[in-house]
C-alpha cells in the first residue's frame, strides 16, 4: 500500500489519540514517516527493494539486496528510539520558526 492510501486509513483513528494522549502531531508524523520508510525497506514486501533489484548489476540477487539494506534499517531504528526517547530532537525547528513569529 501507498504512503497516501496508509495515511488515509490510520490517521483518522491515531489524530483523535494522539490529541487525547498529549503528543504533539509533528512530532507523530514524523515518526509516522520514517516507519513508513522502514516498510519500504524490509522484506517480504519491501517496494524500494525491488526498484533496488532494476537499477542492480545484473549479478545481484534479492538475498545480495536485502543484506545491504541491513545497515541501514538498523540506523533508521536507532534514529527512531532516539526521537522517542529525546523528542526535542523532531521539535526543536518548528519551535524555533514559530517563535521567530
């Protein structure tokens, strides 16, 4: 499924508790996003793997691929924890353009 076509289906039941909830809706869309891109990037159904496999030498193989992709899922899932757990990092530009006001 689509980006659009996943935010068109959960956003309406995750919006109302996030409000409720207290989390600011930047910071849940960009941690929204970024595991968006982990889907795009995990196998079985990883899309950006196989436009992967196209732009590929002809010698490559799906296992060749989806062990390259190793390193750089485990530095999305480290950037993740550590916008959970420091959530300043995602706030700090939109806090600065809005006091800039």
């Amino acid at each position: 499924m689509d980006p659009t076509g996943m935010m068109v289906i959960t956003l309406p039941i995750f919006v109302p508790l996030i409000r409720e909830l207290g989390f600011s809706a930047v910071w849940f869309g960009v941690l929204f996003v970024i595991n968006m891109e982990m889907g795009y990037l995990t196998p079985p159904f990883g899309y950006n793997l196989f436009y992967m496999k196209l732009l590929a030498p002809k010698t490559a193989t799906m296992q060749d691929i989806y062990m390259s992709v190793i390193p750089f899922i485990l530095l999305e899932w480290l950037v993740l924890i550590l916008m959970i757990a420091f959530p300043n990092i995602i706030m700090w530009l939109p806090e600065m353009m809005i006091a800039a006001r």
